[in-house]
C-alpha cells in the first residue's frame, strides 16, 4: 500500500452499534442544509461564539467531499467481488452436480457408493411433520 493511500485513510474510525444507534445522521437533504449553513456562517462570521470552530467544520465539510468518490470506488469493487464470488459459486455448482450425475450412473463399487453417499446428502430431506387434522 502506498504511503500516500495510508495518509488518505489514516482518519477513518471504527463506530460501536450503540454509537452507529444514536449518532445524528445526515441525508441528502441535511446535506445541502449542512452546505448552505457553512456558506453562511463563512459570510458571517461575527455571530458565532468564540468557542465555535468554523474552520473545523470547513475541515469536515472538506473530509466529507474527498471521502464520498472513495466510498464509490469500494463499493463498486466490493460489488465486483460479490458477483466474481457468485459465479465462481455457480461454476462451482454446475460443475459439481455435472461430477455427482457421473457418479450416479457410474460402475457399483464400495468406494464409489460411499462417495455417492457422502455426497447425497445434499439432497436429502428431513423427514417432514404429518399435520393431522382434527376431526369432530
């Protein structure tokens, strides 16, 4: 990995679920009201108190906007694994029952029938319940 890349990401945190719970969350919506509010103060800064950071808001603000095109990125390629995992699953799968159909119509043998077995159970269902119905 790059230095530069660990730089970049080297402000991610880890939320607990109570944190994830009770954080306030900002939408699209909130979004743009975020924006407008840090435009604003930016132009008027003499009615925010002196203990109010407008710089570490900008930061944030800033944070926010270098953050999203990344978060893009990985979500596109966790995608592509997602779907690289599925159909290495359905070629997995294709090819296994192609194999176990060999197996069915293949030559007895004890090994071969242990191995049909083993491998039936895939198929197999358990015993289903009888509804009995009542009667009056």
């Amino acid at each position: 990995m790059s230095q530069n890349l660990i730089l970049k990401l080297a402000g991610l945190i880890d939320l607990s679920i109570e944190q994830r719970m009770t954080i306030t969350k900002m939408g699209d919506k909130s979004e743009a009201f975020c924006r407008k509010a840090v435009e604003v103060l930016g132009n008027n800064p003499g009615v925010l108190s002196v203990n109010y950071s407008l710089a570490e808001v900008k930061r944030d603000l800033a944070a926010f906007d270098a953050l999203r095109p990344r978060v893009v990125r990985v979500e596109k390629l966790l995608e592509k694994m997602h779907d690289s995992q599925m159909a290495l699953g359905s070629d997995l799968m294709t090819a296994s029952l192609e194999g176990y159909a060999y197996l069915k119509v293949a030559g007895k043998g004890e090994a071969l029938d242990t191995a049909r077995a083993a491998l039936s159970v895939r198929f197999s269902r358990g015993a289903r319940k009888k509804v009995e119905v009542a009667t009056e």
